[in-house]
C-alpha cells in the first residue's frame, strides 16, 4: 500500500513543476528580482568627491541601514501618513458606505431601471484614473467651475483647491472612481445567496429593511471585509489624484502622500537611494496595516475564527 | 459618436504600438551597432531624443545628406520628466546617442557622468556662439558638454489694446509695473496685471539672473551656493510683496484657468521668454494681434538687463558607442545655416547661434500688431545674462515649488522661501559628497 502511494509520486516526475514552472518564473521576474534589487539598491548610496563632474568623480558605496534610518527620521513621510489615513479613513467610509447602499438598493425586489442603474454606477470605474482626475480637476478651478456660481449663490467657500477643501475634493474623485467596482463586488455575492432564505424571512413577517439588515448584511460580511482589505491597500498607494491635481493647485506639496515622495526621490531628486528604501518602509506599514486589520476582523466578525 | 470614440481609441492604441516600436528599435541600435562597428559595414544609426517639433523633417535633410550617419528620431514629452527619462536610461545603460539637454539640467548629466564631452570633437563650434551660452555648456571647465541649440531671453508681454483701455504705460521699471498693477486693480477688480507662479522656478531664475544673482559658482576645487543670495531675496520679496497685497494674481502659469486669464483678457502681461509666441497662440487665440512685446521691467532705471528661462542643447550620450559621429551631427544641426533656418521654420525655436538669430526676420503671425517682433527680440536677447547651474538643478526646483506653494498659500514670506530653496540644495549636495566651500 505505502509502496505504492510513494510510486504514484513519483510517477507524477516532473510534472507538478512543469505546471508551476510559468508562475513561478513570472514570479520570480516580475516581483522576487525587483524586490531584491529594491532591497539591494536601498542598501547603497552615492559617493561624490570634489565637484562630482567629470569621470570617476561619482561612485556607488555601500551605505547600510543609512537610508532606512534616514527614511524614517523623516518627518515629511510621516505627515504624508497621517494626511493619507485621514483621506483614507473618509474615503473607506464614504464608498463602502455607498457601494453597500448601492448593492442593497438594487437588489431589492421592486427596483426600476435595474440595468441601467448597476451600469452608470460602475461606469466610473472604467475611467482611467488621470482621466477622472482630470476631469473633476477642470470642474474645480474656480474660474471654470460650474459649481462656483451654486456655492456662490449659497455663500459657501468658493475655493474646492484650497487648503482645506482639497483633500475632499481628491476623495470624491477617489469615491466617485471607486463606489462601482465595490458595490459590484457586494452585489455579485448578493445575487448568490438563494431566495428561499428572503422568502422565509419574509414569511416570519420581515420587511424590505429588516431582510436588509439582519440577514442580507450578515452574508455580505465577508464579501465586505474582502472589498475592505483591497480599498486600504489602494488608498495606502494614493497617488494619481493627487499628482494630476498638483499642478493646478498650490495646496498639494511633492510629498503629499507616501507613495508621491517615492517618486520625487527617485525621479525628480534622482535618489533612487533613499527612494528604494522608503519604498520598503512603506511597503512594511502597508502590509501591517493590512494583516492587522484582517487578523481584528476575523475575531470579530467569525467568532471561532 | 460611438464610431468617433472608437477610432479614438484605436488610434491611441496605435499610437502606443508605434512608441513601443520606436523605443525597442532605439534601444537596440546602440547594442547591435557595435558588433557591425569600425564604420566599415553600413551606416552609423544615432538615436536622438528630443521635443523639438517637426524635428524629423529636419533630421530628414541631414539623412540624405549622410549615408553613412543615419539619425533616428525619438519625440520625447519636455521638461523636468525628459531629464528623469534620460538619467535613468544612462543609469541603466541604454541611453539615445544624442539628447536635448536643457541648460539647467546639464549639469545634472555631466555630474551623473551620463554625457560626453565633445571638447575634442565639436571644432571652432564656439565662435557661433554667445559667450554667456558658451558658459552654459562648459560649466565653465575646459570641457563641452553640448552644442548650444536655443536659448529663453525673457521679456515682457502684455496686452497693448487693454494697456491702451486703461490707460497703463508700459513699465520701464519693476516700481512702475507695481504701481501699473495697483492701477489695473483699480480700474477694474476682475482684472490682474501679472500672476506670480509658484510652479515655474525656470521664470523665477530668469527673474532672479535679471537681478544679477549667481546660484551656483565653482572655485577652485569646489561649489558655492548661494540661492538665496541678496538679489535672488530682492526679487522674492517684491513679488511676496505684490502677492500679500493682492495687486498680482497667484495662478500658476499652463494652467487651464491661466488660458483662460490671457484669453478673456483678464491677465495684461506675462515676464516671459522669447518661445512666448507658440504659448499664446496656442492657449490664447483671442489675444492675436493684440499682445506686444517689451524688455523687461528693470531694477533700476537706465539699466538694460534681462535673463533666461529655458533654452537647450544638443548633448551626445557618455554611453553612445559613435560620439564623433553624434557630435558630427550635433554641430551640423546647431550651427550650419541650412539646419538653423530649419530649425527657425520647422521647429520654431529661438536659435542659440548668432548666425541664426539672423535668420528671424518676419514677425510671428500671432504678433501681427508688431512687425519688428525679431529685430526687439534680438536686441533683448543681447541683454540677457546667465548664471552656472549646479548638479542638482532638480532638487532646487522642486524645493522652489513646495517652498513657493506654501508661501503663495499663506500668504507668507517668499524670502523664507528661497531660504528653504537654499536649504535643501545645500543639504543634498552635503549628503551625496560635494565639495563645498563656505
């Protein structure tokens, strides 16, 4: 018996890693080698001597954890964290809050225009992320914006690029981009759940938003932490809003968020350096922010885990 | 419509096959070169980067001119990203044989080791050119890191009809345009005079090399620093100064509000460089024949002195396998006459050549209402004075945006500002090693 299971393994040869072969190669090209290289490259520095012109005035050196050090002394990374939570908790809340509205609504019994509605709801999501910033940047600028003359009218502070409002203005873009693909998602496992259980509830006399509460939210649970998990790790790497607003604005510095100073230490500074080991810094808190979260849900929310 | 959306998207995708061709085809030329190298077997194939329109019909005539140099033509988005672009292909050993180098931003590549110098290379190129421009591609060393192509005199345009309606002069001094804004604000509170940009530090230099500051400068073996030296603080603090009181806009410069200001009428000048006309034309059609030209305010009065905002030069690459033949054609297109009315009809730039500044006889159209447009701007540019850029141009300007954002935000001090500029180029250049004298 045992002779023959182990002859079964072998007979399988190479096979099982014929098949792995392509991920693991791709995995091994496209994340393994550059995180290594990250790794690698945040461990050197650039050594210039004299007036750093000509040749051999430049060389590369070993730094240790010199970029690290200097990365997290950084108060500009962490300001850049506590803008991003701030914008990251509201935006978490306002498009889970709505794709959840969104995906109750339209799976109720009576709904009108059903199609169409789920379809101008996930539109946004198609568009590009500069596309949509962009085009809500043009309705922003004072000058040109349409709802100028509204907040106007209602004595309302004009400016949606101020100082105090465009850290707003970035989360509608981001909300406005983002509530279609959630609200997919929690309507997807929604179609799933067979009638039979709304019709019983029905039965014992539940209305449209008791069935709502006490057993639609409760099967969406999980469907809910998942969308949840994705958005945080989205909003951590916020960075295409606030780019493509940066240059009509004077309200958003290079280093607005974590991510922005990455690429203006490695692409405007030309410190790729410092850039890598910030990057590993940041990819650290992400993943932190991320398991710590799913490990809190799941006592709460399964119980017996 | 759904028709027109699709082709849309068909030709952008198109679009992006074809930029993916180009840069594998550009990056695989400099390899494949070298095994088919000593000039014996086929023609020399160059890369060129530029931003230069209609760059390939130029590249074209020299093409058929030279069998034996072939030159590729590779259409690359300006600015600070080009820079990026190309430090990274050096670090990463494909870089184009040739590169539009902007004048601040070589220093960057001479320091990142990423040009060649040409000194053995380029000739009796010098005489063709300015002595300040010169400057601006030896870094004053022995050395030539480009061939000068064009050059950003700065002046002052503004609206001649609405100066005219308000009854504005146009100023001879900075004092004057302050008072001229505080006019126009009168006359009519929707209107501004100028906009201070906290996005431009490229406008800011200008200004501030008008005033006679030197950023950088080299003695002996090392750098010194001085961004916030006593003229750089004078021209802060005047324009802080206009910005607090509310007489000059803040809008940042290309932006679509800012097209809008010049287009409506409601922005009257901008201190500017003599690529002006392209800018207006293109962003402010209504303003043709209206906008003139003028030499920029001065500090003191009598004084006849501007300074720069952009130009550039054509570098050849420190990994190019075929530098005298990249080098060949970089003289060959900045200095023979035939390359200079090219570049002045095809790719409308303001060419660093002297001899080519001659070729400039009829006005833009859009300056219809000014047909000596060239003959003023000729003289401007004989006016202006520049300063050596240092290695990192970059971090210095990106200081200047964040620093001026603040600064324009809160209405607070720009000399503070230019402080911080100075800081953090000091602080870079401590960390990465350079020599700094005190």
């Amino acid at each position: 018996m045992t002779k023959r299971k182990g002859a079964r393994v072998n007979r399988a040869g190479a096979a099982p890693y014929l098949f792995l072969a392509p991920a693991m190669v791709l995995f091994t090209l496209f994340l393994a080698l550059p995180i290594g290289y990250t790794i690698y490259l945040s461990l050197r520095r650039v050594q210039v001597s004299g007036l750093g012109l000509g040749r051999g005035s430049r060389r590369e050196v070993f730094a240790g954890l010199d970029n690290y050090a200097a990365a997290v002394a950084d108060a500009e990374l962490w300001a850049g964290w506590l803008r991003v939570l701030g914008y990251g908790a509201m935006v978490l809340a306002v498009m889970l809050g709505l794709a959840l509205l969104f995906a109750l609504m339209l799976d109720t019994a009576h709904v009108r225009l059903a199609r169409f509605t789920r379809i101008a709801i996930f539109l946004p999501y198609a568009v590009p992320g500069v596309a949509a910033t962009l085009l809500w940047g043009f309705l922003y600028l004072p000058s040109l914006s349409p709802f100028q003359g509204v907040l106007e009218a209602f004595g309302g502070e004009a400016n949606l690029l101020g100082a105090g409002t465009v850290v707003y203005s970035m989360a509608n873009v981001a909300v406005w981009g983002g509530v279609g693909f959630n609200m997919l998602v929690l309507y997807t496992t929604l179609r799933a759940v067979p009638r039979e259980y709304y019709e019983a509830a029905r039965i014992d006399g539940a209305s449209e938003l008791q069935i709502a509460l006490r057993v639609k939210i409760p099967i969406l649970i999980p469907a809910i932490i998942l969308t949840t998990v994705f958005s945080i790790i989205a909003t951590i790497q916020v960075f295409t809003e606030p780019t493509a607003l940066r240059p009509i604005t004077n309200t958003i510095s290079s280093t607005w968020s974590p991510l922005m100073k990455v690429y203006r230490d490695a692409f405007v500074i030309g410190d790729v350096y410092a850039a890598a080991a910030t990057s590993i810094v940041i990819a650290a808190i992400a993943l932190v922010l991320s398991f710590g979260f799913l490990r809190v849900v799941k006592n709460h929310a399964f119980g017996e885990g | 419509m759904r028709t027109r959306r699709f082709s849309a998207v068909a030709a952008t995708l198109l679009t992006a096959v074809l930029a993916a061709g180009c840069g594998g085809s550009g990056s695989d030329a400099p390899e494949s070169a070298p095994s088919s190298a000593p000039a014996a077997e086929g023609p020399v194939k160059l890369t060129y980067w530029t931003w230069v329109p209609n760059m390939d019909k130029i590249v074209a005539v020299w093409n058929n001119a030279n069998p034996d140099i072939q030159v590729t033509v590779s259409k690359q988005a300006g600015g600070d990203d080009a820079s990026a672009k190309f430090l990274t292909a050096a670090k990463a050993g494909n870089p184009p044989d040739l590169v539009q180098a902007e004048y601040q931003h070589l220093p960057s590549f001479v320091a990142a080791d990423a040009v060649a110098d040409l000194s053995q290379l380029v000739g009796d190129a010098k005489g063709e050119f300015s002595e300040g421009l010169w400057n601006l591609v030896t870094l004053g060393t022995d050395a030539v890191y480009g061939i000068p192509q064009d050059s950003g005199p700065m002046m002052l345009y503004y609206r001649a009809d609405l100066f005219k309606k308000y009854g504005i002069e146009v100023p001879k001094t900075w004092d004057e345009y302050a008072e001229a804004a505080r006019t126009v604000r009168k006359k009519d509170p929707k209107v501004y005079l100028g906009t201070f940009s906290s996005k431009d530090p490229g406008s800011f230099a200008g200004l501030a090399q008008q005033a006679g500051a030197q950023w950088w400068s080299i003695s002996g073996e090392s750098w010194k620093v001085a961004v916030n030296d006593a003229a750089t603080l004078k021209v802060a603090d005047y324009w802080g100064g206009l910005v607090k009181e509310g007489v000059i806009d803040d809008m940042p410069y290309f932006t679509p509000e800012w097209n809008k200001a010049l287009n409506d009428g409601t922005l009257l000048t901008w201190p500017s460089a003599v690529w002006g006309p392209g800018v207006l034309d293109a962003n402010a059609p209504k303003g043709k024949g209206k906008w003139a030209i003028a030499p920029l305010p001065q500090w003191n009065a009598g004084e006849n002195v501007s300074g720069f905002w952009g130009g550039s030069s054509t570098a050849v690459a420190a990994g190019s396998k075929h530098k005298e033949q990249a080098a060949k054609f970089a003289t060959w297109l900045n200095t023979d006459p035939e390359a200079l009315a090219l570049l002045v009809k095809e790719g409308a730039i303001y060419p660093a050549s002297t001899k080519g500044q001659g070729v400039l006889t009829e006005a833009p159209a859009y300056f219809s209402g000014q047909p000596d447009f060239w003959q003023k701007a000729n003289e401007i540019a004989g006016t202006a004075r520049g300063f050596t850029f240092g290695p990192n141009v970059n971090v210095t300007y990106n200081a200047f945006k964040d620093a001026f954002d603040k600064a324009v935000q809160n209405k607070s001090s720009f000399a503070d500002a230019v402080t911080a500029m100075q800081d953090a180029t000091i602080a870079d250049m401590r960390k990465s090693g350079f020599q700094l004298a005190q």
